[in-house]
C-alpha cells in the first residue's frame, strides 16, 4: 500500500487486477494494508514482516496481532487504529 500510492492507488491497482480476475497482495506497512486489504474482494494475502511488527508494536498502540496467521482489524478505533506512543517514540526524536 505504501508503495503503490496510497490507499486510492491501492483500489485502483486492486480493481485493474480485478478486471483481469488476478488477486493482489499487500507487501510492507502491514498495520496499513490490512485496512485497505479488506476493503478489497481480490485481496490473496498480506505479507508480514516480523521487523515491522516490532517497531510497529513497540511505537503504537493498536498494532495489529499476527498470532494465529490471521489478524483482525480493530473497526471501532478510527482510521488504521494506531496511536503514536510520543513517550516510547521520544527517544528516537532527531532534533
């Protein structure tokens, strides 16, 4: 999602893909792409990466959990869900 332009260019590619009946995959910024994956019918898979759920969980709450190989999206919180934690995130602040 990240590297395709954002969650706009994210449907687009998604309904190009569609209208080939091809399934497309979310690679990277997984906390951000599996909002927009399910909001898309021909979403195959996320891909996850262990370094980003890292520093994902460590700097937000609302981190999604891969536990199990599956995640849920957390709808009652308001866009991807994730709050900056600005006392955990301080530390890395360049100045």
């Amino acid at each position: 999602m990240t590297r395709c332009g954002g969650f706009g260019e994210w449907l687009r590619v998604a309904a190009l893909a569609a209208a080939r009946n091809r399934e497309i995959s979310g690679h990277c910024a997984q906390n951000l792409s599996a909002h927009v994956a399910l909001a898309t019918p021909n979403a195959r898979h996320l891909e996850w990466f262990h370094d980003h759920d890292r520093i994902e969980s460590m700097l937000f709450d609302g981190a999604l959990d891969p536990s199990g190989g599956e995640v849920r999206a957390e709808l009652s919180r308001p866009g991807h869900g994730m709050t900056l934690k600005e006392a955990d995130a301080h530390r890395f602040r360049i100045r």
